[in-house]
C-alpha cells in the first residue's frame, strides 16, 4: 500500500459521549473477520452470530461504501506491513496527545472491528504499543477469553464479548471479577445476579466497576441482507431477548408444578 490514510478516528456516536466526561477517544476501525485480500481471520474466536451482527454492516460502514473501503484500505496496509503500520498509529498517537494536552484525557481502542492481539507486537526497541505510552490508557472488547491467562499491561482494559457458543466462559469470567459485554434486545437492570450496567451511556470501559455486566443494545445491520441477520441475531442466541428468556422462564414453572399437581391427584384417586 503506497498511499498512507489515518488510521485513528474519533468520529464515533458513541465515544464522543466520552468527552462530556472529559475523553476523547481514537478507534481503529479495520475490516473484520476474512474480509481482506489474503482471507486471514481477524477475529479468529467470532461466532457465526457475531459474524452476521458486526458493527462492520451497521453505523456508517453499512451505509457507505466509502468508509467499508476505508477500513479495507487500512486492514491490507496492516497485513502487508505490521511494522509500518504501527510506526504510523504510533505517529497519530502522539500527534492525538500534542493536540489535547492540557484540554482532555486521550484513550485509544484498536479493536474497533477487529480482535487483534496487539501486545505481542513488539516493534518499538522491544516494547509493545502499550508500553510506549505508559500514561495512555488503552482498552478493548475480545472475545479470546485466553489474554485473560497472561498480566496485560497496566494501561490495556479489556472486557469480554460473550456471544451465543461462548456463555459458559462469560459466565465463569464474571465471576472471577471480570467485566463481561453482552448484547440484549432490551437491557435490564440484572442478569443471572450479576447487576447489568448501561455500555451505550459511552464507551469508556476502563472506568467501568469491576464484576458487572456491560449491557449493550444491538445495533441493527443496515448493509446489504441486513432484515435477515438482524432476524437470525436474535434467533441464533447472539442477542439476548431477555424478556423472552423470564417468559419461558416462568412457562417451564408453571409446566412443573401442572405436572406436580396433576400427579398428586392421580396418586389420589381410587379407580
């Protein structure tokens, strides 16, 4: 890739919410999944609804083609050249510091479309793009429960993504004190006894109380097929129709106890 594009943008309705509380956030946007020339996954752990939900095909990706080739442009500059590539996001972070020094707090998210395990990339005279900026705060969404296994840098938050194959992890993970982010067609106030806090307020994970569900309302693929995914998102389990869940819930109960009642009368009657 000859011509360079800025790969960090802070052009997002959900992370300028961020900068009444004084952050502004640059994300990375690439494309996800095998959408690039070589057909190598960039988010290896996604789950089929996961694929058919990404926010790739909803916002302004599924809308225009523009900004789809966009984040194209910048996957094939990172397959083609990681060392570059990272060279420049390192430029436009420090640019990003030099421009709101002394007027807001910078926090960057590279996974943006993506789950990329950027702390093994070592460029910088051995140290990570995390370790370059000790004093910038990085965080993520990751649905690869293993980089829970290994000490992440002080500065890198990371919450994972449960999605419809992957509940039990989630579940064990919240339960160790880990933020987990799941998407509801309705977000209630508590799920499975864990209190559910509001993810779409803004964006800004790492300040987020420890042990706590982030609750995300799903956003709707607007690109091309979008009817049918939004359908099979909710069907496949990706997105959690709580409502239904306490209906079946209560209908399961409600068989049980016909079933309870209906054998103690027929243990009572005398034929």
């Amino acid at each position: 890739m000859t011509k360079k594009v800025q790969l960090l943008t802070t052009n997002n309705l959900k992370t300028i919410k961020g900068e009444k509380l004084g952050y502004v956030t640059y994300i990375l946007y690439l494309s996800p999944h095998r959408a690039n020339s070589r057909g190598i996954n960039l988010c290896p752990h996604a789950s089929r609804g996961c694929a058919e939900s990404c926010l790739f095909e909803s916002g302004f990706g599924g809308i225009y083609d523009s900004v789809r080739q966009g984040r194209i442009n910048k996957t094939e500059f990172f397959l083609s050249d990681k060392i570059g590539f990272m060279q420049q996001i390192r430029i436009e972070i420090e640019r990003a510091i030099k421009k709101h020094e002394g007027k807001a707090n910078i926090v960057i998210r590279l996974n943006g479309t993506s789950d990329i395990v950027f702390e093994k990339f070592k460029f910088f005279e051995g140290k990570n793009i995390f370790e370059l900026f000790p004093d910038i705060m990085f965080y993520d969404y990751t649905k690869n429960y293993k980089r829970f296994e290994k000490e992440l840098p002080k500065n890198y938050h990371l919450t994972f993504s449960r999605s419809e194959d992957n509940g039990g992890i989630a579940m064990d993970l919240i339960s160790r004190g880990i933020n987990v982010a799941m998407v509801f067609k309705r977000t209630p106030k508590d799920y499975k006894g864990y209190e559910v806090i509001d993810g779409d307020a803004n964006d800004l994970r790492h300040l987020d109380k420890r042990g706590v569900i982030v609750g995300l309302r799903y956003k709707k693929v607007t690109g091309k097929g979008g009817h049918e995914k939004n359908i099979n998102a909710i069907s496949s389990g990706f997105v959690i129709d709580y409502e239904r869940e306490v209906l079946a819930g209560v209908s399961d109960n409600l068989d049980n106890i016909y079933h309870s009642i209906s054998k103690k009368v027929k243990n009572n009657l005398v034929v």
